[in-house]
C-alpha cells in the first residue's frame, strides 16, 4: 500500500495511522512523495516495536507476579498479526 492510497475497508488501522503521520509529516515539503514513503515506512517500524516492547513489559510482569491473566495478556499480545505494523 502506497502512503497516499485511498482508505479501504481491508486496511488495518495501523496502515491508516501510519498513512496519516507520514502525510503530517511531509505535507509542504519539496520531496514529500520520497519522504512520505520513509515516513510511512518509519510509523509502520513503530507500531512493531512498541508491540514487541509491550509484549515483554507483560511477559515480565506475568513472570515477577506469577500471574496467569497477564500471561495470557502477553499471548495475546504476540499474537497480534505480523502485518499489524
């Protein structure tokens, strides 16, 4: 999906966030259409970073309380689909 594609019902809300920001970001800008996709790109790293990082903050805490709801928090988590960001 191009930065710039119309929003379409099969889109996840992470590509639409992320459509959004780099738009934001490079709107007046002289190389917007090259910016914008490194933009885009950079938004989608994002989201996978803070659901990696979420997913250990969970697993931690699950491990330190001995917690069977947070462990299944953290499944939930890393199951979220690899194409989410």
């Amino acid at each position: 999906m191009k930065p710039d594609a119309v929003l379409k019902p099969d889109l996840t809300l992470e590509h639409v966030l992320a459509a959004a920001v780099a738009r934001r970001v490079t709107d007046g800008t002289f190389a917007a259409p090259t910016c914008r996709v490194m933009a885009y790109q950079a938004a989608l790293e994002g989201f996978q970073i803070g659901i990696a990082t979420a997913a250990q903050f969970i697993a931690e805490m699950a491990a330190n309380e001995n917690n069977e709801l947070l462990r299944e928090a953290e499944r939930q988590v890393r199951a979220l689909p690899g194409d989410l960001a």
